[in-house]
C-alpha cells in the first residue's frame, strides 16, 4: 500500500481554496483524506471535496477543494492513499 502527503498548505478564515495533482495512473484506487495541522477545539475546521478528471488515457486528475469552516486560518495536509 502507497500512502504520503501529496501537498499542504493554508486556506484564510472563512475561505474555499481548489488545488490539482494530477498524472496519477487510471488503474490506481485512491482515496484522499484532508487533515487540519492548525489545532482548535469545539468545533470541524475544514469540509473538503474530491473532484475527478480522466486527464488522458493513462493519466488522473484529482481537484481537491478545501472550504474553512472556522474564523480563523487553517492549515492543511492533503494525504492520499492507494488501495490496490
């Protein structure tokens, strides 16, 4: 099993912000996952969503889009794991 952070960074308070990876192999099963780095207590930080391109026939596209639930900055960590 493959597993890694694809990338992090940090969306503004109340802000939604769309990253891509892309070249990903079609046959791959992956599943991302979005973890806050920033802590805070009472309440979910972050929504987030995972968008698919079939980019050409031997490549995958993910956007992923990150919404900031809270009144302050977030930082992130998008993670990936392959299931096959």
């Amino acid at each position: 099993m493959r597993v890694g952070t694809q990338f992090s960074g940090t969306v503004a308070a109340g802000a939604t912000k769309k990253w891509f990876t892309h070249s990903w192999p079609p046959d791959w099963h992956v599943v991302w996952t979005v973890v806050p780095t920033t802590a805070a207590a009472g309440a979910p930080q972050i929504d987030w969503d995972v968008e698919v391109q079939r980019a050409s026939p031997t490549a995958i596209t993910y956007w992923i889009t990150v919404r900031n639930l809270s009144a302050a900055d977030v930082s992130i960590e998008a993670r990936y794991e392959v299931m096959n």
